[in-house]
C-alpha cells in the first residue's frame, strides 16, 4: 500500500513508504538511506517475488488469456447469483489484464455485472471505481461522450463518500476528455 493503511489499518505489505527495505517483512523502499541499488521500489518487489517463485508477468498474462473466457463468466455469474463483493472485485481485478489486451466485450461485460453489484451493495465506492473503469474502457474505444458520463458519475460518487484519491483520478481522467477536444476553458475550470 503506498499511501499509508486507511483509518489506521496495518497493510501485510508497504511499497515506496517507510524507508526501510525488509523483504521478510514486506517492506520495500528504495528511499532509505542506506540503499544501495539502482532498483526502483517496485524493482525491489519483483526481486522479491523471483525470488520467493512466483511467476513472471508474462506467465501470469498467458493464464489469464487461456482463464479469459472462464473468469468472465464467474464474475457475470456471480452478479447473477446475488454474490454481488466477489463480482465486483473480480471484475476490478480484471481490468488491468482488459487494459492490456483491448478486450473492450468483456470489459464492459463484467463492469457493467459489476456496477448492478455494486448498487446492490449500496457499495457507493465501489460503484464509483467500477464507473471510472467503464470511463477507461470507453475512451480507450474513442467514445469520449460516453468516458465523460461515466467519469461525471465517478466524480459525483467519489466525492459523496469523501475519497479524495478517487476523486481526483476521476477529474483527472474527466479533465483530459476536455483538453484532449480543444475545451480548455473548461478544463481549467474543472482543473482549479
């Protein structure tokens, strides 16, 4: 976690905060004084995790193209089924694998599962991370009309449960829909 344990949590593990480098208690800066290296801190983890032996990205990238079709039909499944946490969090785990493929079908397939999930759960956090992935999976296919309603409604749900980091991913991302079509009076606007 590199922000720091929300409300005081302990994290099992700390990337890039604490400065200090302790594998065996998953501590992992590069900021500390003493180091060394010319790792980053996330170059210090993946050291780590040869290390302990778990697999390359790359193995992790080819069993998530042979399961694709498999765990989009668990995360739709279990939106169907009323198992509305394991849903959502399974298509938000998802995402970043969509992301590097272009699987723009199941995406959006398992978000939107994901977002009825969400609602179910009066989950407004949830739902707003779910709207701002739709917002990516909409841009990322030009359908920029599309990525700002669903950034809007990130933003609007970000800022009802007091998540500031959310909140300005979602103005963030909303804010270069304006820039990137000429409306930079708004976008500095929405900016200050």
């Amino acid at each position: 976690h590199r922000e720091g344990a929300p409300d005081g949590q302990q994290c099992d593990i700390a990337i890039d905060v604490g400065g200090e480098f302790d594998a065996a208690r998953k501590r992992f800066d590069h900021h500390q004084a003493s180091y060394e290296g010319d790792r980053s801190s996330a170059g210090m983890v993946l050291d780590w995790l040869e290390a302990e032996g778990v697999p390359s990205g790359d193995d992790a990238l080819a069993w998530l193209s042979t399961e694709d079709d498999n765990l989009s039909a668990v995360c739709r499944a279990a939106g169907v089924a009323g198992m509305d946490v394991p849903c959502w969090q399974l298509a938000y785990t998802l995402k970043g694998y969509y992301f590097l493929t272009k699987r723009w079908e199941p995406w959006q397939a398992t978000h939107q599962v994901a977002l009825q999930a969400t609602q179910r759960l009066q989950d407004q956090r949830a739902e707003a991370m779910t709207s701002n992935h739709l917002g990516l999976a909409a841009i990322e296919q030009a359908s920029a009309e599309t990525a700002r309603a669903w950034y809007h409604r990130a933003l609007v749900l970000f800022r009802a449960v007091g998540d500031e980091h959310g909140e300005h991913t979602a103005l963030a991302n909303y804010a270069w829909i304006l820039f990137n079509h000429g409306d930079y009076h708004g976008f500095l606007d929405l900016s200050n």
